[in-house]
C-alpha cells in the first residue's frame, strides 16, 4: 500500500511548538510520508521554535507583513496555499489549533476535497468575541475536519454538542504537554542562569513574576491598564519583587508596553525568548499573569500559579485543577489578586501543584494512530 501522504501546515510560534513533536512523530511513523508547510503568519517567533527543535519545513511561503489585518493575512493564506496543495496532493492536511493560517488552511484544504486533521480541537469559550478572532477560527476548522484530535474529555464533549460524531474524534491530550516534557529536561541557557542569579532569584532576595500578553481582544485599554497594574506592582513591592515581560512583536503590544513599562524599575522587558528560555523561566517563576493559551496549559503542568488576564477562557480544566484564576484586564482586580498570592502562603499553596489534564505526553503518537487508523 502507498504511503498515507500528510502535510502539516502551521504558521506561528505556538502552532509550531505543539506541532513540532507531531512532526517528529510523523517523520518517524512507517505507512506516511511526512511533509512540513509553513505559512510564516510569524517570522522571527516561528523560527525560534523551528530551529530549537530542529524542523525544516519543505514549504515557506513567507507570509508575514508588519501590522498585517485579518482580512488580507487570509487572503494571502488561501491564495498562497491553494497552489501547494494542489503541487502536493497530500492525503491529509494536519492543522493545530485556532489562528488565521488553521482556518484558513482548513479551507483551503476542503475546497480540494483533501482531508482535514486538526489537532487541539474542541476549545471553546463559546463567545464569538473572546479570544478574537480565535473562537471562530477553532469553529470553521470544526466544521472542515474530517478527524478531530481533541485534547481532552471537555473539548471532546464540545464537538459532540456540535453534532460531531463521536468516531470522527480522538482524544489525545494537547502536544503542548510532549513539546514542554521534552525541552524541560534540557539544561537553562547560560543567559537564564545569568538573569536568575542578576535579578537575586536564586539565592530568594527576589521573587519573579513572568508577564505575556498579545490578545487581540485587548488591545488599546486593556493592554494599557494590565501595563498600569505591572507599574503599581513593581512601585508597591520595590526591590523585593522581579517582574519580566518578554515583549510579543505585535506592533500593538510594542507600543503601549514600551511607554508604559519602559522606565519602571523593578520591570525587565525582554524580546519574545525562545521556547527553551521561557520554560526555564517559567519554572524559576514564583507566579505568572498571562493572556496565553499554550502557557495556561504548560503552567498547568508545572503547577506554577497563574492568574489569566481574561474574562474568559477555553482551557477550563486548569480553572478547575486550580492552578489558573481568571482575572480578566481590570487593574484593580490584577493587582488585589497578584498582592493576595504574593502576600498570603496559604493563598498561594492552594493554587501551587502541578496537574496534567492537557496531557501525558504521548499526544503525537495517539495523533499518528488516529491518522492511520481513519476509516471514514
Ligand atoms: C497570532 C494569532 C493568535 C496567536 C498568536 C500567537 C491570529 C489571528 N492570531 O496573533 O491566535 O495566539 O499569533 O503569538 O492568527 N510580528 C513580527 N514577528 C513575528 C510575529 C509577529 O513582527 O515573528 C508582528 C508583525 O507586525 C505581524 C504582527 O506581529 O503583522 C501580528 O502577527 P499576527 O500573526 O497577525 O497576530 P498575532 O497577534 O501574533
Ligand atoms: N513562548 C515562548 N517565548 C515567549 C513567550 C511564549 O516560547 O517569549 C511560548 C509559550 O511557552 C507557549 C507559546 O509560546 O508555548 C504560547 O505562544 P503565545 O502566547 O504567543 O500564543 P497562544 O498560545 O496564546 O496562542
């Protein structure tokens, strides 16, 4: 029998990370024949990731623009791919999770009848606005794929109220949790320890707070007040207390976080960290503020409380694990709840233990098996 041909297409950094042990598990499976596109939604945040753990894509279309709108970014998306899918002709197209280059690939993919895998499948906040535009980028994949790898039992049942059958799905567990198993036994940079030991993290003169945030849905004010809560934090705590914030690209979070926390003592800003770096970051954290999906799942996993700076959230089971708090972007509110972790022990150690509901591990072999084992 012909090898089972399967492209994987991603575009940014977090897609490349839960993707890249799904590659490696592909490249490594016999009956396929295993193909990488990348759209490059990112540029330099995509080949971070795609040099630590050594993938080459075979495809990059280089799409990246500054400040690049929605509309043209699928424009340019479905265009560019049209023509690889059609040089390919893959058996499946394997997509990962929620962002412009997942939705529109997947269409792209179904207007030439190819089959769709998509991988984190299942999230939902169900508010069309939060995250923006991602809940509906997750939910035109949905209705594309033909398999669906969902993480977990709780993104399962969301595709089955969806009216998706039941063995069209494979629970698998999130890849994020097999990309951070395998990068967090590598040893920290020589600049983290650097930092760790700079900042007095190491020898607990200081305790680090490990700040991220990019979501569209608060840019302008929110961006702005979760920047003015980071400057009372690090006013009220003075030198006891090290904030860092590694700096998304996005020119709409450059410019506010720049102004804002530029000159703040007690504040590091720092460009995006490759993967390797954030985790040991991560792991040296005594608290996190976050608007991200994939570190929601990765703090999770290392049991290091963090509080989510939105209203909502698609990763409940870490809620309910009790390592994530949602805190939304109100300053006030940011900043009594970051005080109250940092303040009071007991606070803290309820929230401080680590659970893994997003996964074992083992999410790319399950991923492999599912593709192999399709019958339609
Ligand atoms: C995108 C995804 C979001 C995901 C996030 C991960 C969409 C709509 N959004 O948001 O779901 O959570 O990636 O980080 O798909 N830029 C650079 N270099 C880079 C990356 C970005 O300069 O390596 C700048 C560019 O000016 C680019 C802008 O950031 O135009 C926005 O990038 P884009 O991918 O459109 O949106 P993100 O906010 O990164
Ligand atoms: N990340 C990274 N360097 C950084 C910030 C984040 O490697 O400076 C990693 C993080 O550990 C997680 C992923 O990037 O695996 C999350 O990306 P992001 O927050 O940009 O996107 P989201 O997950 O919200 O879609």
């Amino acid at each position: 029998m012909a090898d089972l041909r399967v492209l994987s297409i991603f575009g940014t950094r977090p897609e490349a990370i839960k993707m890249a042990p799904v590659v490696k598990a592909l490249e490594a499976a016999p009956g396929i024949r295993s193909r990488v596109c990348v759209t490059a939604q990112h540029r330099e945040m995509l080949d971070q990731v795609l040099e630590l753990f050594k993938v080459t894509p075979d495809i990059d279309l280089n799409l990246m623009r500054p400040n690049q709108p929605l509309a043209q970014l699928t424009a340019q998306i479905l265009e560019n791919i049209d023509p690889v899918l059609a040089d390919e002709h893959p058996d499946w197209v394997l997509i990962q999770g929620d962002t412009t280059t997942v939705m529109a690939a997947s269409l792209a993919a179904f207007y030439r009848g190819i089959k769709v895998g998509h991988v984190e499948a299942g999230l939902r906040t169900n508010d069309k606005l939060q995250p923006f535009p991602e809940e509906i980028n997750r939910r035109i994949a949905s209705v594309t794929a033909d398999l669906h790898f969902a993480p977990t039992q709780l993104s399962r049942e969301n595709l089955l109220n969806e009216g998706i059958l039941d063995r069209h799905i494979v629970v698998t567990g999130n890849p994020a949790i097999d990309a951070l198993q395998m990068i967090v036994k590598l040893p920290a940079p020589a600049q983290v320890d650097a930092w760790i030991k700079e900042w007095g993290i190491a020898e607990g003169k200081r305790r680090l707070v490990l700040i991220t945030a990019h979501r569209r849905e608060n840019f302008g004010e929110p961006i702005e007040a979760i920047c003015e809560a980071l400057k009372t934090l690090a006013l009220h705590y003075g030198d006891s207390l090290q904030l860092v914030y590694p700096v998304h690209l996005n020119p709409n979070i450059q410019g506010p976080v720049k102004r804002i926390l530029g000159n703040v003592i007690g504040v590091t800003l720092l460009p995006p960290l490759e993967y390797l770096s954030l985790v040991h970051l991560m792991k040296a954290s005594t608290l996190i503020l976050t608007d991200s999906g994939g570190i929601q799942e990765e703090a999770t996993g290392l049991g290091k409380p963090t509080l989510v700076l939105r209203e909502k959230t698609e990763r409940p089971e870490g809620v309910i694990a009790g390592v994530l708090k949602l805190v939304g972007t109100d300053p006030v509110k940011i900043v009594t709840e970051t005080q109250c972790l940092l303040d009071d022990p007991k606070a803290y150690d309820t929230m401080a233990h680590a659970e893994n509901p997003f996964g074992d591990g083992r999410a790319a072999e399950r991923i492999v098996k599912g593709l192999l084992d399709y019958t339609n």
